[in-house]
C-alpha cells in the first residue's frame, strides 16, 4: 500500500517581518486521518534565531493490518525565512519502500541552489516551498516540493465558502483546490488537494484521495481553540 503524501506544508510568527500566520503558541498540530482512523501526525514548531524565522517540521505515519505494520512514512524537515523571505531548507524524508532523500537549499548569488531527487537545481531566488500553511503558494505558478528536493508547477482554484467542524467549532473557511504536476521518478501520479484556511489565514484541514486504493487521506488542525 502505498499513499502519494506531500505534507510538507506549514507556518510563521506573527513579526512584523512576515507576511504568513502564526498559531498562538508558536506550535501547529494536525492529526493525519485514513479510514477514520489517526495513522499519524504533523507537528510543526516555530523559533527566532536573530533575524530568522526557523520552521521546523515532523511528519509521522504508520499504518498497521492485523497489528503489523504495512506502511510508513516520516519526514523531518526545517525552513529558514529572512525578512519575507525563504533562504535555507534542510530535510530528510524517509519512505516506506527503500526511496530516502536528503534534500538541501540555499539561497546564494540571486539564486536558490537546491539537492534533492533530481540532484543537483539552480532555482529562481524567489521559489517558495511547497508548504501548504503558507498561502502565498496559491498565488505561484511553480514550487519547491521539500519532500523530495523538486520542482513542480501547480494550478489552484477558488472554491466557494465552506463551513468545517474542528474540535466541535464550526468555521467559516476559504476552500481551494490545488493539482500539481507529476515528476518522471514519482511513483504515482500527484493528486488533487481541497485546502481548507480559517479567515486569519491559517491553515485548517487539507485532504487528498490516494491514487492506488482511492481512499481519503486527510490531515486536519487538533490545537485550534479561537
């Protein structure tokens, strides 16, 4: 079993530096749901270091039949943002079948110098990591998938007002969808995300349905308390 999960998304401080939200406590939590079941968990942290913004983000999966494991996946990953702007990613995600990848970015001389799947890019000094807290990625035409160290164009689209139900609190939401384009070495196609973001901006609930069994996949905020 295998799920096409790019949850590598996520959050910044409410300075006067940065244009993204910030939860209260500096910390966003999301339970990652499949079959109404929890298979794991994103947990996203955010530090001031001087002048950085340092975004550092945990991804967790296990999903088990019969008490044994059949499917996992983790990601460890931190973003360094400077005034604004995204200078320095350091990342290592893990798999479940023998797929790992160290990723590295960095931004030098006008531009974004990156590692990853494809080895070696030289990107524009502007790119922006394909971080779904982050909602100035809707506006992009192409993105730095921090998962696996790649380039991918996205399309979004404006769907209607919605209201959704996080911890018995019903929240009126901007919806989107998003597609992306699908890398030659990805193992199935990339699928269509529906993102749900409160009116302050921050990023609520985001689902996705797996290529392989058709199944949902959805991760969804657990602190959110306004």
């Amino acid at each position: 079993m295998k799920f096409i999960l790019i949850l590598t998304f996520f959050i910044t401080f409410n300075w006067s530096a940065q244009s993204f939200p910030i939860p209260k406590d500096n910390k966003a939590y999301f339970d990652i749901i499949r079959k109404n079941k929890v298979i794991g968990y994103v947990e996203t942290s955010f530090d001031k270091e001087g002048d950085n913004l340092i975004v550092t983000t945990v991804v967790d999966i296990e999903v088990k039949a019969f008490f044994v494991k059949v499917y996992d996946f983790s990601q460890n990953s931190k973003e360094i943002w400077l005034n604004d702007e995204f200078i320095e990613f350091e990342g290592h995600t893990d798999f479940e079948d023998e797929r790992e990848y160290f990723i590295t970015g960095i931004d030098k001389n006008d531009n974004f110098y990156a590692s990853g799947m494809d080895g070696e890019l030289i990107l524009n000094k502007d790119i922006l990591p394909l971080n779904y807290w982050n909602k100035d990625i809707l506006s992009e035409k192409e993105v730095f998938d921090t998962q696996k160290g790649i380039v991918r164009k996205i399309t979004v689209q404006k769907a209607e007002d919605e209201i959704i139900t996080i911890n018995d609190k019903k929240i009126k939401t901007d919806k989107f969808f998003l597609e992306a384009s699908t890398n030659p070495k990805d193992k199935g196609p990339f699928p269509k995300y529906t993102l749900w973001y409160a009116k302050n901006g921050e990023l609520l609930k985001f689902k996705f349905k797996n290529w392989k069994d058709k199944k949902e996949v959805i991760t969804q905020r657990v602190n959110w308390d306004q």
